[in-house]
C-alpha cells in the first residue's frame, strides 16, 4: 500500500523508516556508486531529509519499504536550485505550484508495480495539494522506467553522454497520464485516492503553509 508520511512522523512507522534509509544506501551508493553518505548504521540520509520532506511510500505487505520517493516544495532548499543549477543555465526553479521529488528509491525485491505505484501516489499529492508540476534530477537508467510507467518528463537541461547522462525534468499529471499511470501500476486510482486520504485526513496542508 501507499503511505504519504512526513519526517517528523516516520518515528510511528520505525520498520518502514529503517528499510527505507538502508535501501536508499543500497540503492545510491552500493548499486549506483553515487557520492552519497551512509552512516554507521548503514542508513543514506542528506540535509534535504531534515527539512520535513513529504515521503511516498509503498510499503510491503511485511511493513518494510518497497519503494519511495522524496518531495519538497522549490520555494525552500531543494537539490535543484542548490546543487544543479549548471543543468538550467542558472536558472532557478522557484513556484508554490512546482515541487521537487528527489530519492526515487527501489529496493533490491521491488515487486514490478511499484514505480508505477510511487508516480501514481505522485499525482494523488499533485491533485490534493494544488501542485501543477514536479521537477527532478534523473539518470539516463530512469528514462526506461519512466517510459515503462507511463510518466516520462519534459527534459529542460542535461549534460553527459550514455549512461553518464544527467538531466532536469518537469512533470506534469493530467487524468490521461493518471489513468495510464493506474492501469500500468494495476492499481485503481480510486485506491490510491483512499490511501491518500487516510494518510491525511482529507486536510494536506502543513507544507503549503511552510511554503509561505
């Protein structure tokens, strides 16, 4: 199933929190080889992780991570604007309605639907907090999956040839990318609409607040 859960309350999920920062540990740093920084208990965190970031979560049926992503509004800190900036001819990417989803994490026993399920649980985010759009840093290995899932961005920079190519993208989730999004996912979007509202309550609005 799918969690939306902010930092500050990953303490009342604590299976869920580990096996979430030891696959991100898995994935970015043994699999991928990224400059990332694992602690000494094994976990991948960054400075991004302690500005209350919202997470989508799948969570397996045994309460252990599956898979996840990591949202935080542009108005604030954000990789994008702080980090890669040469991919935008310095431009920064700025707006209450653009977010930045980083993080995008699977772990190692991922079951297929679960990139499909993230990006779905994306665009209950986007509808139910008035977002228009995500931007993101992706590796050339995203393209497929992305591709596959139905939720390919629009490029706005990139640098780097083969698989050493980086890029920005803009997404953006109308109903048709929603409903493709779903049936690649085999999930109902009326189910990920539940999910949603349960972990809300149908009242998402302490990061539209922060955003000033």
């Amino acid at each position: 199933m799918l969690r939306f859960i902010y930092a500050d309350e990953l303490e009342r999920f604590p299976k869920l929190k580990r096996t979430m920062f030891l696959d991100r540990a898995d994935q970015f740093k043994a699999r991928l080889g990224w400059d990332v920084t694992v602690d000494a208990n094994g976990e991948e965190r960054d400075e991004y992780d302690d500005m209350n970031p919202l997470y989508v979560i799948w969570e397996k049926p045994d309460g252990a991570h599956g898979g996840s992503m990591r949202l935080l509004p542009t108005t604030g800190p954000c990789m994008v604007n702080d980090h890669f900036l040469d991919l935008t001819d310095g431009v920064r990417v700025s707006s209450p309605l653009i977010w930045e989803c980083t993080r995008f994490c699977l772990s190692r026993d991922a079951e297929p639907k679960t990139a499909g399920a993230l990006m779905l649980g994306g665009g209950e985010v986007m509808a139910g907090f008035g977002v228009e759009h995500y931007v993101g840093v992706f590796d050339a290995r995203m393209v497929r999956i992305y591709r596959m899932i139905g939720s390919s961005p629009e490029v706005l920079g990139a640098k780097g040839e083969g698989r050493d190519r980086i890029s920005v993208g803009l997404w953006n989730f109308s109903e048709e990318a929603r409903r493709i999004v779903a049936e690649r996912a085999g999930i109902p979007p009326e189910t990920s609409r539940m999910w949603f509202e349960r972990s809300f309550g149908g009242q998402p609005l302490p990061m539209l607040a922060q955003t000033g």
